[in-house]
C-alpha cells in the first residue's frame, strides 16, 4: 500500500466517524479565529473557549484592538497563559493588519506568518477556514496521528506540514486536520489510544506492529 492510497483510506475513516469537521475553537470572524488560535499556544482550545467570549463582546473590531491597552487584554487572556506575550501580539496583529493590510486578514501563508506571534500552524488554519484553500495543520494530534499510521515519520511541525501536503488530496486536507483533532481526542487518545475500537486500525502501522 503506497502512503497516497493509505492517506486516503484515512481520510475516508474519519470522515465516517466524523461528517462535521469542524473547528474546536469558536469563533465567528476571520480575526477573532487569528486570535483564538493564537492563545491557543501551550493551552488547551476548552480553555481558549472559555476566555473568548468575554474577550470578543469587549473588543469588537480591528480597531478596537489596535487601540486597546495591553494590561486589558491581559486581564482577558490571563489564564490562557504567556499572557503579556499574547496580549501583545493580539495588539500588534491588529495593528498590522490595518496599516499594511488594509484592515483585512491576509490570505496566504507568507503574510500572515509575517504578523506578530503567527506561526504556521495559525497561517494553515486561518488559509484553510477562512479562505478555504489546502491547508495542513500540524498540531499535536495530527502529528501524533499520522506518525502512529505511518503517514510520516516525523515529530517537526514543518516537515509533518510539507510531507502530508504530498499525500493527502487537497480538498481534504484541512478536513483531515479537524477530524484527527477530533479523533485524538476520543479515540486515539496520548498514551492510551483505544485502538480496538479505531477506524484505521486495520491499515495502523503502530496497531499492526504492537501485535
């Protein structure tokens, strides 16, 4: 089986396991899902969830934030963690985005990896939901995901982004990301995947070599 024929049996798994591949954090904006990926670093989307609400019915444009005090945002975002940094760029995304953007959220990756605390994970997600172009993003769970069915063989975020660009067909790809987040989260679970019960546990490189 080539790693093509085998990204496709799982993107196919998924998608019976889950039809809606949806975002997990919430959002209804192109820049407040900019934001919400962004506190999502070293935090869990349940957290981020709990946050936004507050944070979003304060704030409710670009300028808004453009002009906002960093010690209130702070005070939004406090238990989202690395807080002052992220208040920061929240600011200076917002800033940013209306001088050398023209107050609309870039549309490609290059721009928006240009924007402060915007990594490429962010700039896949913001490509892929917003402006509905092939997106990888290379979280945790994907990485962990993929590597265990053998789709790759790598831990870096980057590489784990470029290798399954190769294999995944491009209408799927942002899909296959929200689905395997998804799947991580209740079935192939760190350190206790519940393989049994597993969709791809016929074609899982881990499954079939664990027994």
């Amino acid at each position: 089986m080539t790693l093509e024929e085998k990204a496709i049996l799982a993107v196919e798994a998924l998608k019976k396991d889950y039809p809606e591949a949806i975002c997990s954090l919430n959002a209804e904006s192109d820049f407040e899902l900019l934001i919400a990926t962004r506190l999502s670093a070293q935090c869990t989307d349940a957290r981020v969830n709990l946050v936004t609400p507050a944070l979003f019915a304060r704030y409710r444009t670009l300028e808004d934030y453009a002009n906002a005090n960093v010690e209130d945002i702070e005070n939004y975002i406090r238990s989202c963690g690395f807080f002052r940094t992220k208040a920061k760029d929240i600011i200076g995304m917002a800033q940013q985005i209306i001088e050398r953007f023209g107050g609309k959220v870039p549309d490609n990756i290059e721009d928006l990896t240009s924007l402060p605390g915007v990594g490429r994970k962010t700039a896949n997600l913001i490509c892929g939901d917003i402006y509905k172009k092939p997106a990888v993003v290379a979280d945790t769970h994907l990485i962990r995901i993929t590597n265990l069915l053998g789709l790759v063989n790598s831990k870096n975020p980057e590489k784990v982004e470029r290798e399954l660009k190769k294999i995944l067909p491009p209408h799927e790809s942002n899909d296959f990301c929200h689905r395997c987040v998804l799947h991580g989260r209740a079935v192939c679970v760190a350190r206790r995947p519940k393989c049994d019960v597993c969709s791809m546990k016929e074609f899982c490189s881990f499954k079939m070599q664990s027994e």
